[in-house]
C-alpha cells in the first residue's frame, strides 16, 4: 500500500470511527489542542502497524493513546519537581493550563491532578465505558490493579472537589456500571 | 452503585467533549512528521563526530543545558534568535492567533514602514472589534471598527517615534521579559529574542504543536512585593515553543498568576504563530475591513 493510500485510509478510519478515541485523549490531556496532538502521537507510534493491520485498528490506537499519555505525565511530573525547586516549597504547582478545558468542568478540571494511572484507569472506566478486565488489556496490568486505581482516584476526586460520599450515594444497583 | 461524583464525571465529560470532531489532515500530519523525524535522525546519524564535538564544546559554556534531538539549549537558542532576524530581514509577517478562538494579531515590519492588526472575536467567526494601526516615517493611522454598534473609527496623527527594544538587556531584572502585544513589532521580537538571550527560558522537551513536534522552552519568574495590605506574589510563566526545523516561534503562552492574602487573580494567554511571506494576499490581511453600512464615528465606542 503506497503512504498516500495509507493516509487516505487512516483519514477515512479517523472520520468515521476518530472521535471516540479524540474524546479520550482530550480527558486525558485536559485540552482539545492536546487531545489532537496526543491522537497524532499515537498515529506516529503505530504507524509501521498500520500497514499489517487487517481488522479493527482501533485497539492498537487506544494502546498507543494511552502509553503516551502516560509518559507525558511522568515528564511533566519531573518538571513540576523543578519547578518547585524553583518557586520554594511553599508556593503550591498547579498543571499547566493554557489551553485548557472549560474552567466550569470541574471535575474534569481535577482529573489533571490525578496520578496518571489512576486517571487513565477512569477515563478507561467512566469514558469509554470499558469493563476493568477490558481496561487492565489496554494498560498493560491486572484487573485489580484498575479496580484499585479508580477507587483510589475517585476518591481523591472527592476529597478535591469537596462531594462527600456519604451525602452522594445514589444506589443504582452494581458497582463499577461505566457507561457513555 | 453509582454516586453523585460519578454521574457528574461522566456529565462533565461528555459536556467538554461534545461536538468535537476530528480535524481532517490529522493522519497526513502524522505522516509528515514521522518522515521528518526520520530524515532528521538519518541527518543527524550522518554528521554525529561533528555534532558530538560541537554539543560538548557548547555545553561547556552553558552548565546544565539539557539536550534535546542532539542539540544543547544554548544551540537551540541560537538559532532561534537567528532565525527571528532572518524572518525579520525577509520582512515576513507574524500572525498569531488565539487557540481559543477569540483573537487574531498580524505584525508586519517592511522597508516603507509598520502595520499590525489585532481582531477580537465575540463568538467563534464573529468578530467583535477590529483594530489596525498603519505607520510610515511621515504619519500614523489606526482605525478601529466595532461591530456591536456597527460604527468605525478612523485618527491619523504625526508619525511618533516608534518604540525602540531596550539597548541594554535587561537580563538582571526581576521582571520578566513579557511577550505581550506591542505596538512596535521591533519591539515585540525584541523581547522574544531578549528573554533567549538572557537564558530566562529553560528546555522542557518537545512537544505537539499543529503537527509539528516543537521545542519547549519554559521560564517561570516570581516578584514579589510589599504592600500595606501585605505581600503579593506575581508569578507569570512564559513557554515558547519552537519549530525544530526553522528554529522559529510557533506558539507561544504566558500564565500570570497573583496570590494575595485574600484574593487570587489569574489570567492567560495562549496563541499560535505563524510566519507569512508577505506577498500580496498576506499583506492585504494587514488592512482593517470596513464593513458596508458601518457608520463612522468621532469618537471611539
């Protein structure tokens, strides 16, 4: 297959089935600018796949998405430790917001101060809607191991955002029910 | 079960991502890259000894630069600086626009004199005020056009002495050297070139910008100072990033954040750039439409 097929056939798959994956990575980087960037990352990365993938190429994208996202997180960890350095141990680190999400999305907003792996694991649960055997395939870990990070990361979601647990409950029936 | 927080995180998320699609050209950017980056390893594979001796000897002189696709800061910055100078010299045309949508700024600097042009939006594709200011050695004209009122504005005044970058640099200074909109564009890439030179921008790595994998400099300065009321902390955060194959600004941000004892106040700006040959069609965009049956006014508002 020529490159110029391949680009036009990985446009034609980005139009059609992209946006799922465009929404994953704008939760996971917390703006649109960054979700589109993260998305082409990922094309990058698995670019010598593409062509010798057959079926559904969806899966190899969502990997990729999320390995990257990943370690882009640990380097902005490495950086937010200078810059404490920096600013002295008393002045606190906020995320780099420029181009970021509605400031009213709260919730959202929090998500960035999650540690990675807590959040990919609720993205993984909450956006796309995966079951935590599903998610553990994308992440590369056990299913417990997301059972544990999301409990853990929405528990930090509640302590950040001030909603108690005990005044939220809503029983619904089964835990752990992600949907779109 | 399903609780409250978890309801709104989904509510929340659907809500940031509703309505965005995938822009198309996505997967031919990629391609381009992934090329590019593999003729820029195959370039750099074909000069290693000379590149390995030049990064040592430079690296020398900067301490702890970091090193990024093989080359020290200091080179990074370098060519930076000579690359304003040559797109300067080409009379190019900066045009910066907001990643949010809600501005749009052109700076031009040619041999018969200066124009800018900044263009607010009041929703995306709708513009709100229009401001342009044309300068030749003799005089100086700035229009403006409102397009709530529909009324524009038109004032030509003596041409005053342009704002001149600082002939010293001002590296000592514990204000940073702020990239924000000025009416000189010497002026305004002076301060680019400053806040290079100075070394206030440190190397963060590379990232994502419209496809192309741009180096991060970053410079995070703090004041601060004494008041009757207490102490204020002004921070403000500058990154830069640049293309790595034209050394040329291609975004740049700056954050400013004040923390009092009762009150924070925080505001941003992010914009892309990009540089434009000034051909005809470009530097038409430079001229401040007036639209029919705008009213014209004597007073601005």
């Amino acid at each position: 297959m020529t490159a110029d097929r391949l680009v036009a056939r990985l446009e034609e798959f980005l139009a059609e089935r992209g946006e799922p994956l465009l929404h994953a990575a704008i939760l996971l980087t917390g703006s649109k600018e960054g979700g589109e960037d993260l998305l082409q990352a990922a094309l990058e990365r698995t670019w010598r796949r593409w062509r010798a993938i057959e079926g559904d190429p969806e899966g190899y994208l969502r990997r990729a998405m999320y390995n990257l996202a990943a370690d882009g997180w640990r380097r902005q960890r490495r950086w937010r430790a200078r810059l404490a350095l920096l600013r002295g141990a008393h002045d606190g680190i906020e995320p780099d917001r420029s181009g970021q999400v509605d400031q009213r999305d709260e919730l959202v907003r929090l998500l960035l101060r999650l540690p990675p792996g807590q959040r990919a694991a609720i993205v993984l649960r909450y956006w796309d809607g995966l079951s935590e055997a599903e998610a553990a395939a994308v992440l590369g870990c056990s299913a417990s191991t997301v059972r544990s990070a999301t409990a853990r990361g929405l528990r930090r979601l509640r302590e950040l955002s001030g909603i108690t647990a005990a005044a939220a409950v809503r029983s619904t029936g089964q835990g752990g029910t992600a949907q779109r | 079960m399903s609780t409250e927080l978890e309801d709104r995180l989904r509510w929340e998320m659907r809500e940031v991502t509703a309505g965005v699609r995938v822009p198309p050209g996505l997967a031919r950017r990629a391609w381009r890259n992934r090329r590019r980056r593999i003729m820029t390893r195959a370039t750099a594979a074909a000069g290693t000894a000379a590149a390995v001796a030049a990064a040592l000897v430079v690296a020398g002189t900067t301490g702890a630069s970091r090193d990024v696709g093989g080359h020290t800061t200091a080179y990074i910055v370098k060519q930076a600086e000579s690359a304003l100078d040559t797109a300067w010299a080409a009379n190019d045309i900066m045009y910066l626009r907001a990643t949010d949508g809600t501005a749009e700024r052109w700076f031009y600097l040619g041999p018969q004199g200066s124009a800018n042009r900044f263009e607010v939006f009041s929703a995306p594709g709708q513009p709100g005020m229009d401001i342009g200011v044309a300068a030749t050695p003799a005089s100086r004209t700035i229009t403006w056009v409102f397009y709530r009122t529909k009324t524009w504005w038109r004032m030509r005044q003596a041409a005053a002495p342009a704002p001149q970058p600082a002939a010293q640099k001002s590296c000592s200074s514990q204000i940073p050297v702020s990239l924000d909109v000025d009416e000189s564009p010497a002026v305004l890439v002076a301060n680019i070139r400053e806040a290079l030179a100075c070394g206030q921008l440190t190397n963060e790595g590379t990232q994502y910008v419209n496809g192309v994998a741009a180096i991060k400099l970053v410079s995070v300065h703090i004041l601060r100072v004494k008041l009757r009321a207490g102490t204020i902390t002004i921070t403000t955060r500058t990154t830069l990033w640049v293309d790595p194959a034209s050394y040329l600004p291609v975004r740049w941000a700056e954050d400013w954040r004040v923390t009092g004892r009762t009150r924070i106040v925080r505001t941003s700006v992010n914009e892309d750039v990009e540089w434009l040959t000034p051909t005809s069609a470009n530097l038409a965009q430079l001229a401040v439409p007036i639209p029919p049956g705008f009213r014209q006014v004597s007073q601005p508002g």
